[in-house]
C-alpha cells in the first residue's frame, strides 16, 4: 500500500509540472499575441518553441476534437481538468 501511494505521489508531482508548463504556455502566448513582448526576444521565443514542442504532442489529439473556436484555443483547459480528473481517481482507487 506504501508502494501505491509513493508512486501517486509521483504521479501527483509530475502532473503539477505539466500543469504549470500548460499556464506558462498560455502566459507567454498571451505576451506574444497582445504585443506585450515581441517575438523577436529570442529567450522567450526559444522558451516558448521548447514547451510548444514538448506540449504539442499531448494537446494535439485534444484539439481535433473539440470545434474550432477562433482564437481562443481550449485544449489548455481541457488537459488540466482531465490530469486533475485522473488525479482524483487514482487518489481515490488508492485510498
């Protein structure tokens, strides 16, 4: 049972980094799309290209099923509450 909870635990972990890389992408799309920073900066764009790149295989079956909602994407959303759905069932299976 001790073996089950660390690997949760884990689980738990690695799924609050990817979170928090899913709010950075949309935060830096955001300082990019209302000109805030320009593109040009080559720290943030390679920042940006670098978790688009680690993100995108992940976020890209999520947005061939939802609609095309214009320029509001809603992929992002949509992962962070099926990792927390996950989340809340494999707590609940372990404990």
């Amino acid at each position: 049972m001790q073996a089950l909870a660390t690997i949760y635990q884990i689980i738990a972990m690695l799924t609050n980094v990817l979170v928090m890389l899913i709010i950075i992408q949309f935060v830096i799309g955001l300082l990019f799309a209302f000109n805030v920073v320009n593109r040009s900066n080559e720290f943030l764009s390679a920042f940006y290209n670098g978790i688009n790149t680690f993100l995108d295989p992940v976020l890209r079956p999520i947005r061939n099923i939802l609609p095309q909602t214009g320029a509001i994407d809603f992929s992002p959303l949509v992962l962070i509450i099926l990792l927390n759905i996950v989340l809340i069932v494999l707590g609940n299976a372990i404990y």
